[in-house]
C-alpha cells in the first residue's frame, strides 16, 4: 500500500510539473485547466455567431412625412376684432389651441383686410380686423393662410398691402393676392421633415347680392388683386412647380354660400389641379361645410371646410365646422380625420368626435357619398 501511494504521489508532482515552493504564477495553470476539465461535457462549444457583433450599417431612414391642419374662414373683423383689442388674441383659438399647435403645418383662409386703415370697397360686406389680429394667427400657429378671397380689398390696396406686411413680420406665409399678377399667381414654398410643398390658392366666387363683382380684383401686370381661378390657368401653374416639389397644394376659395355640395366651378376647378399634377384641393366660401374626396393615388379634395372663426351666424349647419387633419408622405395622402368644431360667440370650440360631435363626423361623411 505504501509503495502504491509512493507511486501515486509521484505520478501527481510529474504531472504538475513543479513543486509548491515554484512562482504562483506557474501555479495558476493546474487551476485554469481543473475548471476547463470539470466543464460538463454536453456544454456547448462557444462560436462566433453566438457573440452580439457591432456593424457599421446605418438604420433605415425614415420616411418622410408630415402632419396638416386645415381649417376654413378666419374673419377677424367687427366683433371679433373688437375682444382681441380688449381680452387679447390668445381666446380667439382657445378652444381648438392644441389641435392647431401639435401640427407640422396648420393653414387656413384669412377671411378679412387687417389694417389700422383704408379705403372701403363699393360692397356691402367689408371686413377689416386691427393689425392686433396677426396675434392671435401666430399664437394658435398658423404657417399660412390664402389671400384669394372676396374680402382681401375689402379696404383697398393700401390695406392689402399692409396685411402682407404684418402676415411677413409674423412669419406667416401668404399666397392668392399681391401688388401686381406675378405676386398673387405666385406659388409659396414650403419645406418640412424633409417634404417640399408648394402652394397656390385662386378664388371664384358668385356675383355678390349687392351686385359687387369680386373679379374685378383680379390682379393684373400692373394693379394689386387677386388670383382668379380659371381651370387652365391652374393646371398651367400645377405643371409649371410640380417637377421641383414633392406636393402642389391648391387653396380654392368658391362654392355658393349656405349650400352643402360643391357647384360645377369648384369641380372644374379642383379636377383640373389634380389632373396637372397637384395633391390637395383645399375648399372655403360656402360658409357651411361640404363633403371630401379621397382618391387611391394619394390625391384628396376637401370642397369646402366652413367657418372656424365668425361672427354674425345663427345655428347650424353655419356653425358647424371642423378641422381636417391630413398626413401626408412622398406619395400622397396616407391618412386623414376630422375634430369636430363648434362655433361659440364666433370662437371655434373643439368637440368630442365620439359624443357631441359626432354628428358633424357623420355629416361629413355623409355629403361625400
């Protein structure tokens, strides 16, 4: 037994290699292999694929895309304009601040001349708001509003001439109405999260009951005015921008006031824009809301979005109108919904789309069918 325990210890020093009284640091090796050997030998082998590797690829660029908010007439004048100078322009859009703020683009039409002074139009309904006004569009975030409208020259040219100036100072871009034809036809270019808009806005518009004929404002090489909405003149400046933006974007003011379905101009007009090329078809002047139509491609026509802010109406439907809120990317429309408005003392009021406003979602719904 002795002898066989002699042999056994000796066979231990061989295979260690070395003695106790040796560095610790040769001493380390036995260790490192004990604990390799007592692995259990089922274990997995460790590869590469099992280790997490760094690569250099980059992430997906997302795509672009951007959020509208588009409402209808923005009359800032008589009453309206009368609390903005005593309460302020913040309450003007209170009730709808959020929906308008939270967009990447929020547009509108200004329904109004904003001046201190001017010169009245031979019409029955002039509308001229305190240069105060541009406030309450820049604190509710407005980016643009249309110009080409039947009250832009409500007090003249000089008039005009200063509501560009204050919509400028403000950082709000204007398009439908210049000091001369090259201005008013001229198209605004936008860009936001990495999309390019260019719009245009035109109106046409009924004689007016006091016999005022709003076509005589027409901008001319040499007189202030507006853009008039003719199908070719549209396609013609649709196809002239189209090449060198993502989306053409056509800001129509028409229709027949109090009447709920787009007239054979509106159609002409709006079809013409979308068949030179342009995405959207924003409609205003019937002072009451009308239908939508959504195409497959991405092109969208909103006839007519009512008042947002006026005075002056009782009940509905003039009352009702709502916000359209519509996302778009490179290829077109890619959603769309509405938040319900309610006019209170002239001042928009948002409303629950599941209870009290649902039955302005279902109007909507139901004068596109």
């Amino acid at each position: 037994m002795r002898r066989l325990s002699f042999w056994i210890l000796l066979g231990i020093l061989a295979a260690c290699g070395s003695t106790p009284s040796e560095p610790s640091q040769q001493a380390l090796a036995p260790t490192a292999m004990a604990t390799a050997t007592t692995a259990p030998t089922n274990s997995p082998v460790p590869t590469s694929t099992t280790i997490p590797t760094a690569t250099n690829e980059p992430s997906p660029t997302p795509e672009p895309k951007l959020e509208l908010a588009i409402v209808g007439d923005i009359m800032l004048a008589r009453s309206i304009g009368e609390r903005i100078l005593s309460d302020g322009p913040e309450p003007v859009f209170a009730g709808v601040y959020d929906e308008l703020v939270n967009a990447d683009l929020t547009i509108g039409n200004l329904e109004t001349a904003v001046a201190d002074t001017g010169e009245p139009a031979p019409k029955a309904y002039r509308f001229l708001a305190p240069p105060e006004s541009i406030d309450s569009l820049s604190n509710a975030g407005f980016d643009l509003v249309s110009l080409a409208n039947n009250h832009s020259l409500d007090w003249g040219e000089s008039a005009l001439s200063e509501t560009i100036g204050l919509l400028n100072q403000a950082n709000i871009a204007n398009v439908g109405a210049g000091m001369n034809a090259e201005q008013a036809y001229r198209p605004v270019i936008l860009e936001k999260n990495g999309l390019r808009l260019a719009f245009l806005a035109y109106v046409d518009v009924p004689v007016e009951n006091g016999g005022f004929v709003t076509e005589s404002w027409t901008a001319t090489a040499d007189q202030p005015g507006l853009a008039w909405a003719e199908p070719a003149v549209i396609a013609a400046d649709v196809a002239a921008i189209r090449p060198s933006v993502d989306h053409v974007i056509i800001l129509l003011h028409s229709g027949y006031e109090g009447v709920n379905q787009p007239n054979e101009i509106q159609r002409s007009n709006a079809y013409a824009a979308l068949e030179a090329g342009a995405t959207l078809v924003l409609g205003a002047h019937p002072h009451v809301l009308q239908g939508y139509e959504a195409r497959p491609n991405g092109q969208f026509i909103a006839w007519s979005l009512g008042n947002f802010v006026f005075d002056g109406f009782d009940g509905t439907p003039s009352l009702d109108s709502a916000i359209l809120h519509l996302t778009l990317d490179k290829s077109g429309v890619i959603g769309s919904r509405w938040t319900p408005v309610r006019l209170v003392d002239g001042y928009p009021q948002a409303l629950d789309p599941a209870s009290d406003g649902a039955y302005i979602i279902e109007t909507i719904e139901q004068l596109s069918q």
